[in-house]
C-alpha cells in the first residue's frame, strides 16, 4: 500500500515523509511543485518511491493510477503566504485542489490528514474549532476556513477518516527555503549569526515592543500529531495543532540568541541584557500589516485531548533552543 504527501519537498510534508521512513515506511509518493529546485534539499535525505508533479498527479488520479492503493493521503501542499494578494491563484490552490483530494479519498475510504490554519481565526481571541471563533484576516486565512466550512458540511456522507489540523505558528528543520514566510525562530537565528542583533516589530495591538503572542509549535510536534491521527484512523474532525501556551516575540528572540550565544561558548543573557546591550532592537510596525496581523494566537487544545492526544508540546524555550542549536551545527 502507498501513502501519498502533497507538498512533499515542503517544510511539514518533507519532516512527514522523514517520519514514514523513520517507522519502515518508503512506499511514499512525493507530490509537489518544484519550480523553485532548491526545495529538493528537503528530500535529498529522504526514501520514497516516486515523485510528481502537482499537474501530473492530478492527472494520474483521473485516470486511476491510485484507485484501490493509497492507505492514506496527507495533504499539506498549499500556497501559505499570508501576504499573497492574488485571490484567484490561493482559492484554486488551497480550496479547489483540497476539494478534488477531499473527493478522492472519500471514493476510495482512504484516511485524509489535512493541513488547516489558525489564520482562520483572525482577530478573535477565542481559539475554538467553532464557526462563532472563526473570522480571517487575509485570503489565505480565508481559503483554509472555505475548505473547513466545506468538510462540516460533508461530514454525513463520511465513511473513512477525514482530519484537518489547523496549524499554529510551526517553526523547525525543513523550512529554509521559505525566505520571508519561514518561521521568526529561523529569521532571529540569521540575524544574530549574521549581525549580531535581532530586529522584532514595535507594539502593536495593545502589545508592548515584542510582546505580541503566539501559539509557538514545533515541527516535531506537529509530525506526532499528524501521526497519532494515522495511527487512529476512526478519529476525525478538525482539531487545533499548537502547544496551548501563547509565548512572546521577545522569548522567542531570547531563545534563539541564547542558543546561538552557547554554540560559540558564550554565557546566556535575559531579556533586559539584550535590549540594554542593543542586541535586541525593535523597528516601527508595517502599515501593510496593520487590520491583517493576528497579535495572539492560543490554541485551544480541548477537542485535541478528547480526541486521546495527550503527549506533552515543546516550549518556545525548550523546542526554539533545539532548533537553533540544530541550524548551528549544520553553519
């Protein structure tokens, strides 16, 4: 039997497609889109048993190549750029394509693990998978909440497992070819590496200078999620995939720092050391930003536990400290 992963050579579909082979798994087919050819790096480590092309996989499912094969479909390809203006390219992309995915697997009864977003959420406070919690910000927000309207609706007709895990702020290894939509934890690792400072945005709403917060997970734990559902295929709904804990910028930035301070011998600093010494320094908040920014996000995890979830998540401390001293020992 084969698994398939959409958005293979991407940051969580390349750290998915690790996992299988980790656990004995190969039969993987690779699905992506590498126009951009350094993403390849993502797999260049990795078994599987071929690789298409978005375009070419879809026409390989018309025609049945995978009628009758798949023992599950995790579908994490998706334009995530919550800055993309260009409505009719994320519609096509996140909402029709997860459609088209949607349908083939309910024809075949094949598990569908699918990767949501709390961008859905918007500026609500509230972090419940509820319709009332949910207002998004930007059409990528808005193309993720489309396809999770749309799996409510078919839930009637289900008859195989079918999960969407809306993703919170997920840093870790696999990412860097995100330029500019990689996770702060990566950019505060460049900067220091490269200038010996950190730059964080000014206050914002109702925040303090780098005191705006968010729901911080780690890839490793974003895996464990997506694999305890493949484990437990009679489990569906859409459940939240953070730690639970909203974390400044600012702890985030210490993190990283610290890490970085320790690969080269160097003693830890607090906060207050670093804004004192300029290695922490704040820039004046984007006006394009402004109406379109989630200043907190806290993923409500009570759906996850009662769907039997209850490994422990990383801390920003714990998983960006991992993660930094990770890049540091590949530099």
């Amino acid at each position: 039997m084969t698994y398939i992963i959409t958005g293979a050579a991407g940051f969580i579909g390349s750290n998915l497609v690790k996992a299988l082979n980790a656990r004995g798994i190969t039969r993987v087919i690779a699905v992506d889109n590498l126009t951009h050819g350094e993403r390849f790096a993502n797999l260049a480590d990795c078994e599987i048993e071929d690789y298409l092309d978005k375009d070419a996989f879809l026409d390989e499912l018309d025609r049945g190549a995978f009628n009758g094969v798949v023992t599950a479909l995790l579908h994490q390809g998706a334009c995530s750029d919550t800055t993309e203006s260009n409505g009719r390219y994320m519609m096509q992309n996140n909402y029709r394509y997860s459609r088209r995915l949607l349908d083939f697997c309910l024809a075949q009864r094949a598990p569908f693990i699918y990767a949501s977003s709390a961008a859905v959420y918007g500026g609500h406070t509230s972090f419940r998978e509820a319709a009332d919690c949910e207002g998004p910000l930007n059409v990528y927000g808005y193309s993720k909440h489309l396809f999770d309207q749309f799996v409510r609706r078919q839930q009637a007709r289900f008859q195989s497992q079918v999960v969407g895990l809306r993703y919170f702020n997920v840093y870790g290894l696999r990412e860097q070819h995100k330029g500019r939509m990689a996770s702060v934890a990566y950019h505060f690792f460049k900067q220091y590496r490269a200038g010996g400072k950190v730059r964080l945005f000014e206050g914002s709403g109702g925040y303090a200078n780098g005191e705006q917060r968010r729901d911080f997970v780690s890839v490793e734990d974003v895996v464990s999620v997506n694999l305890y559902f493949l484990d437990n295929a009679l489990k569906t709904g859409i459940y939240n995939c953070g730690t639970g804990v909203a974390e400044s910028f600012n702890a985030v930035a210490v993190a990283a720092i610290n890490a970085c301070r320790k690969a080269h011998g160097e003693t830890p600093l607090t906060l207050a050391q670093m804004q004192a010494q300029g290695i922490i320094e704040y820039m004046p908040f984007p006006q394009d930003l402004k109406g379109k920014y989630q200043s907190y996000t806290q993923a409500d995890l009570t759906a996850l536990r009662a769907a039997g979830y209850t490994a422990p998540f990383l801390t920003v401390e714990q998983g960006v400290t991992r993660y930094c001293e990770a890049l540091a020992s590949q530099v």
